[in-house]
C-alpha cells in the first residue's frame, strides 16, 4: 500500500505525536533524503518526506530511525540513519507496531508488505520474527524508553 491509499493525515498526526514534520511532495517531485532512491520516504533531521506513491513500510520505516536515533544524529540527519543491527530490528518492530496507528493499514497488512519488499528476517517472515524472534528488538525499545512493557509505544523520542 502507497500513501495514497490512506489518509495522510493519519500520517502526519502520527508524526506529530512525535515532535516530528511531514511533508507530502506533489507527484513526480524528488525525494530529498531517501537513501533508496524515489518512490521511498526520505528523512531530513526532524523531517519526513514522502509522495502519494511512497509505500507506507518505507514511511514507517524511517519514522522509526528518526524516533530511534540519538538527538545528535537527528541533527546531522540526511537521508542515511546509520545505527547498528540491534537499533535496526528496533526499528523495523517498532514500525509493526505503529502500524496500527495508521487506519485502513495496521500491522497485519505492514507485515506482508514487508515480506513482499523482501525485508530480511532469520525465521523467513516479518510475523514470524517479530512473535518469535524479536524479544531483542522490544528489549532494546523498552530499555530506550520508545515502549512500554505491554507492548503500546510511548511517543517520545530517543534522548
């Protein structure tokens, strides 16, 4: 599913709860800070840029590195969020659980929109791993503040 599928207004309230800014770029405009390359989201410090055409995983997915990073790569952010393997499966289940946030998307259709964009998971699937193999991933969110013990997200930022 694409930005247009949706309301983005959903998008940018979820951004909001996060400090955050989210701009949506006319059609066919670059996409300043995508480190993939257009249709995907880019992110500039605080900012997330996307079209109707970017797919929702991939607005997630940076809205995850951004709430995930450290103020200080925040500041020099553009476009490669850098972090290591541990702070990346962070992001990718933090961005099934944010999921929900978003209606007419939610976790069930981000998490099969991962398996088709081919995101890599040992236990072959983004369900399996994030129900059976990602107890690292939520203990790195919790012990950074960005989720709490019954699994809701806490919409702050990483200090």
């Amino acid at each position: 599913m694409c930005v247009a599928d949706i309301a983005s207004r959903d998008i940018g309230d979820l951004l909001r709860y996060y400090g955050l800014s989210f701009s949506l770029l006319a059609d066919g405009e670059p996409i300043a800070g995508s480190f993939w390359g257009e249709p995907e989201a880019g992110i500039i410090g605080k900012e997330l840029l996307s079209r109707r055409d970017t797919p929702i995983h991939s607005v997630l997915h940076e809205l995850c590195h951004i709430i995930c990073m450290t103020r200080q790569r925040r500041r020099s952010l553009v476009g490669n969020a850098g972090g290591d393997d541990l702070e990346e499966a962070a992001v990718c289940y933090l961005q099934i659980v944010l999921a929900d946030c978003l209606n007419g998307f939610g976790r069930d259709r981000l998490m099969a929109d991962m398996d088709a964009w081919r995101y890599s998971f040992r236990l072959g699937s983004a369900r399996r791993w994030f129900e059976e193999d990602a107890d690292d991933a939520r203990a790195w969110l919790e012990s950074h503040g960005l989720l709490l013990a019954d699994g809701a997200a806490v919409f702050r930022l990483r200090d």
